[in-house]
C-alpha cells in the first residue's frame, strides 16, 4: 500500500503525455496507456517508430506533466 497515493497520481494522466525520471537517470517520456499496483506502461513515440516502457513505481524518482497548468 506505500505506492497507493503514486498509483492513484498516474490515474489522472491517464491517456496524457508525461516525462519520467528513473534512479538510474533514465529519461522516458511517452503516453500513459496501462496502470497496475507494480507499474506504468508508456508507449514512446520517437519518429515512425513507436516502443512499450514499463517503469517500477520503485525506479521512478520524478514524473512531469509537460502540458500541467502547474508547468506554465
């Protein structure tokens, strides 16, 4: 139940684009297509080509949501 609040905190973006910052300093930003209890799935866009990232709630150090009204 520790990550219930970060679970709950990607719900909302679900379907928006967010950035993500690993502990290994990994940098994925993608759109927020599957949530579980254990983890994100992203789906990355880069050119024509598209890939699947799936990132521990335990390896996330930040997340951004680039359009946020907080951003601005």
């Amino acid at each position: 139940m520790p990550l219930q609040h970060f679970e709950n905190l990607l719900r909302r973006y679900k379907g928006q684009t967010v950035a993500v910052k690993t502990l290994s300093g990994g940098l994925y930003e993608g759109r927020v297509t599957e949530i579980t209890n254990d983890f994100v799935e992203l789906i990355e866009v880069r050119g024509e080509e598209t890939a699947r990232v799936f990132l521990l709630y335990q390896a996330i150090e930040s997340v951004l949501v680039p359009n946020s009204p907080a951003n601005r």
